[in-house]
C-alpha cells in the first residue's frame, strides 16, 4: 500500500502566504476507479497566480477556492503509473493542474497535457520554460505584443519564472527589452545572466519614474505586466501612442486589497491596448510553441534560470519565497 504526501492548506494566507499556511498530510493511496490515472510527480511548479485561489470565496471559471485542509492546487509534472482510462498508458509524462502530491489520482478530466515522447530538455523544463511559464511569456509576446524591431519592451517580475523568458522572446523578436525587478543584485543578474538592455529597481520607489524615463528614453511600446497595482500605474504614464500592455498576472494583488491604477484613461489618450490571456486556453498550440522555444534554447538566444528546491516538505517554503522575491527564474520542487 503507497503512502502520498500532500501539502494541504492550513491557513488561509493574510496577505502575503508564509510557510505556516501550509502543513504535511500522509494517506494510503485508494485502488483506481474506472478511467483514472495513478500519476507519480516528479516536479511541483510553483506559481505566484495560485495565491489568487486561496482567499475565501474566491473561486471563479478557472478554478474553485480551495478549502481549509485540502491539498493545494497547482501544476505537476507526472508519470503514469497505473491506468484505467483508455486516454493514457503507463509511462507517460504529463504536466497536469492538480495538487502539490507526491501521487496524483485523476480521471484525465482535469487539465492534462502530454509531454513529447523525444525530450531534448531536462524534465524540470516542461513546468517552466517549456511549460505553463514560458508558454505564457511566448503567447504573450507572440500573440499579443508583436514586439516591432527597435521597439522597448518593459517586464515586471523580470525574474521570475515568466519575466526571465519574456524579455529573451522580446528580444529574438528585435525588441529593446528592460527588466524591472527587486533590489540591486536581481537586476544586475538580468543584465549579465540574461542580457537585458537595462533594468528598473522597482524597491527604489522614490525615484521610479526617473528610473524608467532613464530606462525607456523613447518611453514604453509593450508592458509585459506580471505584477499590475501601483507599478502598472506608473508604467502607464510611460506608454507610447499605439502601446499593448500584456496582463499577464498581479502579483502585487494577490490576497491584498488594491485601488488599482487611477490613470486607465492613458489608454484612451494613447490609442492602447490593454488584453488578458489564460495560458492553458492555447493548450492545442503546446507543441508549436514548445518547439519554437526549444529552438531558441538550442541556439543559445534563451538562457533558462531556474529556483529550484528538493522535497516535498520544501513546497510551501519554495512558494512562500516567490512573495519574499528569493527565486530568480522559474521555482520548481524536485520530489
């Protein structure tokens, strides 16, 4: 009889999630129903926009709120162990939406994506460059942004999982790409590490606009915005006739009360843009955008940063570090 580790929701977070919020749950694994999987996880992806679904009552289309003493919901990388479903066959890889376990069971109703059978990228790729986070900065850039060459390309969260990757497709795409991030050390690691044109230190907020008019001389043609609050307020005012601002995530909002920008109608005044996306609804584009990315990869024009920790007991640390601004790139858990 296996025993699963899970890492259930303890507390709900105030504000921004400490370790505390989260505690360890050992169970005997059930027998398999008709057309589930038994998946075997060996990567948990840790991403800021899940803090969103923590908050009481705040489920929605994409997913529930999740409750007091369940396991908290997030993105696997998992082997199929055992199948009862004809979709799926023992020894298959798959990213799949599902909790932060060391076992998954799922009747493939859930959001489960195979990984190619020829894998040319280590397996902690597919939960971030390859995955849901760079998948993210490609559909972004791509779909959204069409960044022009000689264009400035702005990030927030440069250093995270999905702004380390934007600023790179930005600039493949011929784009100018600035980096705003945390502290002295991040930016300086974006500049070396991951050849941004210049960089924008967000906790000097005393002289922020100065720091992007420095930055972005000729002001902002795409916002690949990661962060939204008070830092897109002030982006804003930097936007060039015809900007797209890119929404992909608000980190700055997650679980903590915002005004949100007071100044939108620079929108307006601008002739802008401003468009949402979710990721996982191009999932029938995975392969393309992965092979484009790993393309990159290969080439050398996509250097790929990664925070990564090992063991299941590490998870609600390794996530609690995203708010804290300790990872640089993409923050994954090795079980």
């Amino acid at each position: 009889m296996t025993q699963n580790v899970s890492v259930v929701l303890a507390a709900r977070p105030n504000g921004k999630p400490r370790p505390s919020d989260f505690e360890l749950v050992e169970e005997t694994l059930p027998e398999l129903a008709a057309s589930e999987i038994l998946l075997k996880n060996h990567y948990v992806s840790l991403d800021a926009g899940f803090r969103n679904w923590m908050d009481e009552g705040s489920g929605d289309d994409v997913l529930p709120a999740m409750p007091l003493g369940a396991p908290v919901m997030g993105l696997v990388l998992g082997e199929v162990l055992a199948s009862r479903s004809p979709e799926f066959a023992p020894g298959e890889m798959v990213m799949a939406r599902l909790a932060w376990q060391q076992y998954s069971i799922t009747d493939a109703g859930d959001f489960l994506v195979r990984l190619p059978e020829k894998r040319e990228a280590p397996l902690s790729y597919y939960v971030g460059v390859l995955g849901d986070t760079g998948l993210s900065a490609y559909f972004g850039m791509t779909d959204i942004a069409k960044p022009r060459p000689g264009e400035t390309v702005l990030v927030s969260a440069a250093g995270g999982g999905v702004g380390s990757i934007a600023g790179q497709v930005g600039q493949i795409l011929g784009a100018r790409a600035v980096g705003i991030a945390g502290g002295p050390e991040k930016c300086a690691r974006l500049r070396t590490e991951l050849h941004y044109d210049d960089t924008v230190d967000y906790q000097r907020e005393a002289d922020l606009d100065s720091q992007l008019r420095s930055a972005c001389p000729d002001g902002v043609d795409v916002y690949f915005d990661n962060v939204g609050g008070a830092l897109l307020e002030n982006v804003l005012e930097h936007i060039n006739e015809g900007a797209r601002v890119v929404s992909c995530g608000a980190v700055a909002t997650y679980g903590q009360p915002s005004a949100g920008p007071t100044n939108l109608f620079q929108l307006v005044t601008k002739q802008a843009s401003m468009t949402g996306f979710l990721t996982h609804t191009r999932a029938d584009r995975y392969p393309e955008a992965r092979a484009q990315l790993q393309r990159w990869i290969n080439a050398g024009q996509i250097v790929v940063p990664e925070y990564c920790k090992d063991g299941i007991e590490q998870v609600g640390p390794a996530f609690c570090d995203l708010f804290a601004g300790n990872n640089f790139g993409k923050t994954v858990v090795r079980l």
